[in-house]
C-alpha cells in the first residue's frame, strides 16, 4: 500500500510540477514574441514563483528517501535557484527587464519540462521510451551552461541595487549586536558557482554515460 500511494503522489507531484513549467515557458515565449523581453518576468512571475519553488519538495524526497537521487546532488541545483528566484529575481525589480531573464526561463523551462516529464513517466509507467531517456541526459550538455550563465549575470547585475538599497542587510549597532551584508553573501554565492560547475557539470556527465549505455548494453 505504501508503495502505491508513493508511486501516485510522485507521479501527480511531477505532472503538476510540469505543467507549471509548461505553462512559464509558453507565457515567456509569446511574450517574447509580442512585446519583448522587459516584459516576460512580469508575465510568467506567479506560475515561475509556484513552479520553481514547488522544487524544494525535491530536497525533502531526498531527505527521506523516497525517491533515490542523492541529496549531494540536488541540494545546491535547487538552492541556487531558489536564491536566484527569490533572493534575485523577486528582491530586486531593477533586474526583470534585464534580456539575461529570456534565456534564464528558457534554459530552466526547457529542462524542466523534459526532467518532470521523464520522471512523471517513469512513475506512472514504470519505465520511459528511449527518447525521453535520451533528452533528460542529453539536453543539459546545452541548458546547463547557458542557465548557469543567466544565473550569474543576473546576480552580477542586482550587486549595484544590493549595496544601493541595502536590503536584507543589518547594520550595527542594533540589539542583537551582530552585522550582515547581503551584498557580500551576493559575492561569497558567486564564488560558489566556481568549484560548483565542473562538480554538478561532472556528475551530470557521469549519470548520461552510465544512462544511455544501459540499452547497449542489453
């Protein structure tokens, strides 16, 4: 019994999860198209808040081992992201109109709705064509680096309104006798992404060896 209601709650979890994704790529797109790029954050904002957070369920499987993905790996992809999303995109409104945001949502949106689609399949199905398989370890080899740049130079382009607007930052004196910059936290996770890349980049590589040699094999 246990096992069903975890096969159902992951394969509902990963078809409404997609559908967000599907429903921020196709805003961002025919934004795109219509009215251009300083528009696109301001369109899609509610369903990307809902879609991208709803990620942070994805640690919690990890956590509890329901389903067998390494915390390692999803713990700084899904944190980055939130970070971006609301430390970022949302704390900073000087920075939706930036044309970075364009290939931001299409590099996460793309991945995002091959990623759930695969693994809502495989959870209703059992299993997944060879296509599907192909694309959820194949697409990153493009989507990773350019969303990682978007990533990065939209953090580089909100430092000026974090020092400006000193947001988040607490400054002494004050009661509990303790200082924080969120500019420099800005700098300390853009030092983070150096050693992060080649590891998550790595492990990615790894999986779709491992992966797509399966068939061959059998």
């Amino acid at each position: 019994m246990a096992g069903v209601l975890r096969r159902f709650y992951l394969t509902a979890y990963n078809w409404i999860i997609f559908a967000g994704w599907v429903r921020v790529l196709f805003l961002a797109l025919a934004t795109l198209k219509e009215s251009g790029y300083q528009h696109v954050y301001t369109n899609i904002q509610k369903p990307l808040l809902f879609a991208q957070s709803a990620a942070f369920l994805e640690i919690l499987h990890g956590l509890i081992g329901l389903v067998r993905s390494p915390v390692s790996a999803t713990l700084p992809q899904i944190s980055s992201r939130l970070y971006v999303l609301w430390g970022i995109l949302y704390s900073f409104p000087e920075v939706q109109t930036h044309p970075l945001i364009s290939s931001l949502i299409i590099s996460w949106g793309v991945t995002e709705i091959v990623r759930y689609s695969f693994f809502g399949t495989k959870e209703a199905f059992g299993s997944t064509p060879y296509w599907l398989l192909w694309l959820r370890y194949s697409t990153f080899l493009v989507l990773y680096p350019t969303g990682i740049a978007s990533e990065i130079g939209m953090i580089y382009n909100a430092l000026p309104y974090m020092k400006e607007s000193g947001l988040y930052s607490l400054k002494m004196p004050n009661k509990w006798n303790f200082s924080f910059d969120y500019f420099y936290l800005a700098i300390v996770v853009l030092a983070i992404y150096v050693p992060g890349i080649p590891h998550m980049y790595g492990y990615m590589l790894g999986q779709r060896k491992k992966t797509l040699s399966k068939p061959k094999e059998e």
